[in-house]
C-alpha cells in the first residue's frame, strides 16, 4: 500500500491571528521598524497618497519652480528633555537637518512647533528654546516660522517638538536606494549606539564604566565633502531609530539587492558593547543621531572613505560591508568566527522614545 499523502504546502499556510495586528496603538508602533512600516503602508499611505511610494525616505525630493527641493518633517518627544551630550532642541534640529542632508541637501529654513503640557517650568521651556536656536546656528539654518500649544497636565511629557525643513538638492545629486546595485560598497562613518545607550543611562540612571554621550550633530558638512568627491552616491542614510540593522533592511528591500555585513568592521565602542552585552541588546539595532551609512560604487569609495575620515564627524569612518546579488532583499553579517546571521529589520525599538 503506498502512501498518497500530498506534502503540505507550507509556503501557502498563514496564521489567522498574525502577531501585528493589534486593533490599538503600541509602543512600537513608533520604534522605526517593521511595525512603524506597517502603519504607514497599512493605514497611513492609502488614506493620504493612495499608495506606497517606490520607497520610504526621510525627506522627500519635489519640485517647485524649476528647483529641486528636499522637504522633511519630524517630531520629538525623547525622555528626558536633557541627556549627555544633547536635548531636545539638538534633537529637534540635527534631526530635521539630516534627514534632508541624506538627499544631499543642505537646510535652508526650519519651521518649529512646540507642545507644551501645562505645569512645565518656563525655564525648562527656555532651556529648550536656546537649545533650539544654538543648534540651528551651528547647523547653519535659520528658524522662520513656528507654532505653540499647551495641553492639559498629565497629557504630556513637558515638551514635544516638530520641526520641519527645506533645503535645495544640488545638480546631478540623485539619492535613492533604487540606485544601489551589486558590487557596491557600504561606508558607516563611525562608532554606532552612543545616542541609545546615553538616553537609557540617564533615563535609567545607569553607570557604566565610561560615560556614554550622544552622538547627535549635524552632517551636512559631512555630506558635502563626501559629494564633492563625486556625486554620484547610490544613496545615504541616517541610522537612527532600529539603528544601522533598521537602515540597511530599509535599502535592501527598496534597492532588491542582498547586503553582506562585516560584523567585526562595525566600530562599536567599549561602553556601549559593555552596555549591550550587560542589557542584552545588539548595538546594530540601536540609535544615533549623529552617523550615517553610504552606499558608493566601488570605483569611487576609497576616496569617498578618505573625504569622510578628514571630517571631524568622519574620523572613525570605515568599510562595513558590500552589495550582493544573492539574497535580494536580506541583510547578512559575517561573524567573527567565520559564521552568518541575518540581520532582520527590527520589529518595534529596543529602547523607546530614543528622539
């Protein structure tokens, strides 16, 4: 008697009750990974564009007038207002700045808004409005338009903040991770996790053996010097909420190319992989504020990698890993004992209200 029993067909089965979906909002709904991308693509974009774009980028590019513009808009609403190495007001700037940076644009005008929850001290409220006006100073835009509103105590978290920009997108400059393609080589333009881990040491009050500081600054100069070797980058990021796994994950399924990740040639420094070991997490999934991962065709990423490293925000930038065309859409990362893992997009945030 043989047996006629057909295999199942597992790549058919789906779960009734899948994990995500949840019918309220969640913490990680804000966490910058997949669950962030499913609100988005799910709920967010049908309803205001009637579709997903090709990709989902930090700043869109438009045009008006003849000129190419790069527009981008970001909240913040990090816990606490003051951290080692920034506030809120850094934040609420170098964000905005660059996210139009990595379309290659530098930020002209800045609006920003202001949501005050009753009960904050005005000192506080001034603290963060100099933090404001002395970043856009160093970033080199100006400030030109904004908005205040109070909401009642218990509402709030004593200061949230928008900011929206423009900046013009130089000639002959086309980021987009469309562009990336097989052989090219990834360049991170320095130690990734200090932002993350400088929030939860002092939300957490932790000490570890080396005080940790943000890494949050503007880089547009970064950009500029980076272009001015060639303008034709594939694409360019800033690796903030998932971090640098969140980034490379958002390329890779935009571009339909794989990545291979060197994991040892990611500069991660002593307290933070002392802090992500004692906590359990992997610094390539926490945030900064102040790095960002380029993808360069191979001709051009020595001198690329040699612009970045003469800028004060380049100094410790390195080869982190190349394009491939086997795995499209995944990210890999070569251990150190010769092994791989997959490196997946994160589900929520590991640490939360990081920005």
């Amino acid at each position: 008697m043989s047996d006629t029993t057909a295999a199942p067909d597992m790549l058919s089965w789906t779960c009734p009750a899948p994990l995500r979906d949840r019918p309220r909002v969640v913490m990680g709904h804000g966490g910058g990974g997949a669950m962030s991308a499913e609100l988005v693509e799910r709920i967010l974009l049908p309803a205001l564009a009637g579709g997903a774009p090709a990709a989902l980028t930090d700043s869109a590019v438009v045009e008006l007038g003849g000129a190419r513009l790069a527009f981008s808009t970001d909240s913040f609403v990090v816990r606490p207002l003051f951290f080692p190495g920034g506030s809120i007001g850094d934040l609420a700037v170098n964000g905005t700045v660059n996210d139009l940076a990595m379309s290659g644009a530098r930020a002209a005008f800045l609006s920003c808004g202001l949501i005050l929850e009753e009960g904050v001290e005005i000192d506080t409220v001034a603290k963060v409005a100099e933090a404001i006006g002395a970043a856009a100073r160093t970033a080199g835009v100006r400030v030109v338009t904004g908005d205040t509103k109070v909401v009642e105590a218990g509402h709030g978290d004593g200061v949230y903040v928008n900011t929206a920009g423009v900046g013009l997108v130089p000639a002959g400059v086309d980021l987009r991770p469309e562009r990336v393609a097989p052989g090219d080589v990834v360049l991170l333009s320095g130690a990734v996790g200090m932002h993350g881990v400088a929030i939860l040491s002092e939300r957490e009050n932790l000490r570890f053996e080396a005080d940790v500081v943000s890494d949050c600054a503007p880089l547009t100069g970064l950009v500029e010097a980076m272009l001015a070797v060639t303008p034709e980058l594939r694409v360019l990021r800033d690796p903030t909420r998932g971090g640098l796994a969140a980034s490379l994950n958002e390329i890779a399924a935009a571009s339909g190319c794989g990545i291979v990740v060197q994991e040892r040639a990611v500069p991660v420094p002593p307290p933070v992989a002392g802090a992500c070991a004692m906590l359990g997490l992997d610094p390539m999934y926490v945030a900064n504020e102040g790095k960002l991962v380029a993808f360069v065709p191979r001709e051009h990423a020595d001198a690329v990698l040699a612009a970045m490293r003469a800028h004060p925000l380049g100094a410790e930038a390195a080869v982190v890993g190349e394009v491939v065309a086997e795995h499209p859409g995944m990210v890999v990362a070569r251990t150190g004992l010769g092994g791989t893992r997959v490196v997946d997009m994160p589900l929520g945030e590991q640490l939360p209200r990081i920005c």
